[in-house]
C-alpha cells in the first residue's frame, strides 16, 4: 500500500525524487560547511564577529564546489558537455546570491538574535553552529529553485 502510493506520487510528481536527491546532497554540503566552519573557529579560538562571518563564507564555498559536480550529474542528471563554463558561471552566480543569502542569516542568528537571548544559555561554537543551520535552511529554498529553473534546466 504504501509503496504504491510513494510509486504513484513519483510518477505524478517528478520532482519529488530530484528534490530527494538535492535535499542529499545538501546534507553533505552542510556536513562539509560544519566541518571546514569548526575547523575554523578551533584554529583561530574565534567564533564571532567579523570572524564569524569570514570563516562562514570560506566554509561554504568549499561546500560549494563539492555541490556543482554532486547536483549536475546526480541529482538533475545533466551530461551536457556544451556551455559548461556559462552553465558553471550560472551555478555560481546562484551560490553566490545562496551564499549571501545564507551569510547573512547564520550572521544574524550569531550575531543580532544570540546576543539577545539572555534566558539561554548556549556557548558561541554552539551558536555558531546553530547559525549555519538557519543559514543553510534559507538558502536551501533559493538554490533548488535557481538550479533546477535557470542552472540544469531542460
């Protein structure tokens, strides 16, 4: 019964195991994007400010990367071989406003909500970390929609 129906939905709604795919390869974006940011604060002893922000935006374009050839070839299955540095500068051009996008909102969390949250007690690692989750929550959103309509559309 309910393999039918999850076979049914598929067929109706083809997006669904893309965005499966996608939402994948996001984790192990955002796994590598936790990875490079602690890697970061823990060298530095920095978790904050303008720090903060740094280590994030160098983090996830490392994540980046790693989501171009995982999201071209998996995910929206696009063996073109044409035009592949405009389909990249399209790719980055749509993880770059990604990025912004989630900068701005993990450095919002860290830096504006965080310090004005005195009933919670949390350190600023833990906080840094719970700034990128809200990051990579928004841009999330932005990225599969830039992807699938602009960047590997058919």
């Amino acid at each position: 019964m309910c393999q039918k129906l999850i076979s049914n939905l598929i067929k109706r709604y083809p997006i669904i195991p893309q965005f499966i795919k996608f939402a994948l390869i996001g984790f192990m974006n955002f796994f590598i994007d936790i990875a490079v940011l602690n890697l970061e604060m823990f060298l530095s002893g920095k978790s904050s400010g303008v720090y903060y922000t740094f280590f994030k935006a160098v983090s996830f374009l490392c994540a980046v990367i790693f989501s171009y050839f995982f999201n071209k070839y998996w995910a929206f299955q696009d063996r073109k071989k044409t035009e592949q540095a405009k389909q990249f500068s399209q790719f980055l051009f749509v993880s770059i406003i990604g990025m912004i996008i989630n900068v701005i909102t993990a450095s919002t969390i860290v830096n504006y909500i965080a310090p004005q949250i005195k009933f919670i007690t949390l350190s600023g690692k833990l906080w840094g970390n719970l700034g990128a989750v809200g990051g990579s929550a928004i841009g999330l959103i932005w990225n599969f929609i830039g992807y699938k309509f602009w960047v590997f559309k058919k």
